[in-house]
C-alpha cells in the first residue's frame, strides 16, 4: 500500500504548517503556557542538628508558572502503515509524530522549608527555578482516511506521547540555617520534574495536538 501511504505523507507535510500553528494557538488558549499549578505538597527532605535538638526537615513546596511548551513544533508526521478495507472503501493504519520544543521548559519553585523542636524552630522561604533543556516529543497514533475519486484523510489520532530531554538544572536560592540540606532538596525537586511533572506534561499536551490535527482535516488528494 505503499502509493496510498505516500500519498497521505504528502497531504500531511504539505499542511503540516497549518498544523503547528494550530497547535501552538491550542496550547496557549487552554492556559498551559504558562501553566500556573504544576504540583504542590509536604514532604520530609532530613534532618538537621540544630543544637538543641535534632529535628526533621519540611519543604512544604510549590512548582508553578510552567513555561515553554507553546513552543511546541512537529518536525514530521507520518503514516507508517496504510491498509486499505477488503471493500476499497476506506485506508486506515499507523501514524508517527516526531517534535520539539524550540525553547526550554521553565518552572518556578516557592514554598517555605522548615525544622524544629521546643522553641527553636526556624523557617526560610523556598525560591528558585527548574530549566529542562533538549526537549523532544515522539508519540505514535492511528489514521483513517476514505477511498473514492480522492483519498481524503478524515482522522488521526495521537496516543501516548514520550517526552525526552538533554538536561534538567534546579537552582534553589540559599536557605540559610537550613542549608545543608540544600542538596537533598533539590534531588527531590528532581525526582518530582522526571517523574510527575513530565507525566502531567505528556498527557496535558495530547488534547492540544489532537485538537489541532483535527482542526487541519479533511485532506484530500488526488489519487492520480
């Protein structure tokens, strides 16, 4: 199938344009650029001697204003595999999109990080920022599309995006009486970017593609 793959590639690149700008509009006006809540909560980083005592550690944390993902660019979408139906009324098969994001992913970081016992406990405020550099998007999908005098692409649908990156940098002002526990913290904040944050990244960003693919069809051509 092979002529009506190629076919299909061709109406798609030739919209493909269209398609990101699309995309980016979809982004911007379902408010994940920036996304003010990321994530928020309280968790134990340590514990430190304070003297007096030893006590545990909280960072009660919040990671808002996540910037970057309108950025969003499909550097190809293409069909891999088309099937025509036994009655040559229809072709569907697999698709795969391949993008970027042309500027870095940027979080903010606030909250309070705290530990104490008897009358002693201080208290100093979380601020810094998470930079994810390098970021590419693979995700694959299915299409199908209608046979007649032309072969007109009618639906794709993308699933389960994979978001990849070069580099992750945090840097965390100072917290004073409580800063050797600077390093644990950050690797927490870490933990929380690779792990939860790029979940919520992947399956914020699908509605937004699909939206704007939708948007760009039908695509016909022709079959000669």
């Amino acid at each position: 199938m092979g002529q009506f793959q190629d076919l299909l590639n061709a109406v798609i690149s030739a919209n493909l344009s269209n398609i990101n700008s699309a995309a980016t509009s979809a982004i911007l006006s379902r408010g994940l650029d920036p996304m003010q809540n990321v994530t928020s909560g309280s968790q134990t980083i340590g514990s430190i001697n304070l003297g007096i005592c030893t006590a545990e550690a909280v960072a009660s944390y919040v990671l808002e204003h996540l910037t970057g993902l309108s950025s969003f660019h499909i550097n190809s979408l293409v069909v891999t595999s088309a099937n025509a139906s036994p009655d040559g009324s229809s072709v569907n098969g697999a698709i795969q999109l391949d993008a970027v994001l042309s500027s870095n992913i940027g979080i903010q970081v606030g909250g309070n990080f705290k530990a104490g016992c008897l009358y002693f406990t201080p208290s100093v405020g979380l601020s810094g920022n998470v930079s994810v550099s390098g970021v590419s998007i693979s995700a694959t999908g299915d299409f199908n599309a209608t046979l007649g005098t032309q072969l007109c692409l009618t639906s794709m649908d993308v699933m389960n995006p994979n978001l990849n990156y070069n580099n992750v940098n945090i840097n965390i002002d100072g917290l004073g009486i409580l800063n050797e526990l600077l390093g644990p913290l950050e690797d927490f904040i870490l933990g929380l970017v690779k792990g939860q944050i790029i979940s919520l990244i992947e399956s914020s960003i699908t509605p937004p593609i699909n939206s704007a693919i939708s948007g760009a069809l039908p695509l016909c051509t022709s079959l000669s």
